[in-house]
C-alpha cells in the first residue's frame, strides 16, 4: 500500500510539474507574440524602421478559405472584384483592442466606397472573445482561428494588429502594424 501512495504522488508531483511548464512557455509564446514589434527584430537597423507587416503593396491576395464566426465560408474568391479590408487581431494583444474604434472608422469609409471588411481574431476561445463581438458591427465577415491563425499564416503576417488594404483586382494598396501606416482608404466608385 505504500508503494501505491508513493507512485500515486509521484505521479501527482509530476503532472503539476508538467502543468507548471506547459503554462510557462504558454505565457513566454503569447508575450512574444503581442511584444512591441520592435522587440521581434534581430537587425540593429529595424529599431529606425516601422515593423513590416509580411504583406507589402504589390502583393496578390493569397487564396484562403476560412469559416466565420456564424459559420459561414469566406474565400479570396468571393471578396474579388472590390475593395478589401482586412484585420488581423489576437485576443493577447491589448493594442488590438484599443484599435477597434479606429478600424471602425476604415471599415466605414471602405463598405461607403463598395468594398468589403474581414476581420481575422486569433485565440484560444476567439470565437466566444469580447474582441470578436466587437467586431460583428464591424466587419461584414469575422473569422475567429485558434493559435495556428490558417488565415494570418496565408499571408504571412508576422504581428498584430495588422491591417491590410486590397484593390478590387486583389492586389494590396496598403498594409501596416497599426493603423496609422493605411493613409487613407478607398474611395467611393463613381456610379
């Protein structure tokens, strides 16, 4: 009976250990990931630069397909022939949340101008997240990922918040960490 005992908090002793771990290099990841982007470079010279998204102007839109928050499937396809913005959020980013009301303010002026809004939210409960329900008024389509983020990993983002700007024939006009590097978004088409 003892040696069960024994074995029983062994076995005890080392599940809390794993537990103990498993959450340290949880936090470590998360805290690199929602870091300052400076933090992220290795290069002496990226601290004088802004962070680059991993989108730049120029770029084609990838293909994704992706399913929204009420269930719905959204492709590159389907947000074709318009003006496009798009989010990328993660609920362990406080500056992701701080940048609703602004991002609000973009969406507005691209659906005035004929386009569309895509809002990503990367998280372990991101479909459930107050950051997601924010955003429903918001964008037209939100797409809750969990940490492999399929959506932000097919075009590349490397930090959040990201924005991104595409043109009507899929190419990106303006990207940026932050909203300030987006200018000013599309213009109304003229009927």
């Amino acid at each position: 009976m003892e040696y069960l005992v024994a074995g029983l908090v062994l076995v005890a002793a080392l599940t809390a250990l794993n537990l103990v771990l498993t959450v340290a290099v949880a936090r470590r990841w998360r805290a690199r990931l929602s870091a300052p982007p400076a933090a992220h470079h290795h290069d002496p010279d990226s601290f004088d630069r802004d962070p680059e998204l991993g989108i730049a102007p120029g770029d084609r839109m990838p293909e994704f397909t992706a399913t929204t928050a009420d269930g719905a499937t959204v492709t590159r396809d389907e947000l074709a022939g318009r003006p496009v913005l798009i989010a990328f959020l993660s609920l362990d980013c406080s500056s992701c949340d701080d940048s609703v009301p602004e991002f609000a303010e973009h969406a507005r002026r691209v659906r005035d101008a004929g386009g569309q809004v895509l809002a990503t939210v990367v998280g372990v409960d991101a479909a459930g997240s107050e950051l997601a329900a924010r955003l429903v008024g918001v964008a037209d389509q939100v797409v809750p990922e969990f940490l492999d983020a399929p959506v932000g990993t097919a075009f590349g983002v490397r930090f959040y918040p990201g924005f991104a700007h595409y043109g009507p024939d899929g190419v990106a006009t303006a990207a940026s960490v932050g909203l300030q590097g987006l200018g000013e978004p599309a213009r109304p088409s003229v009927p």
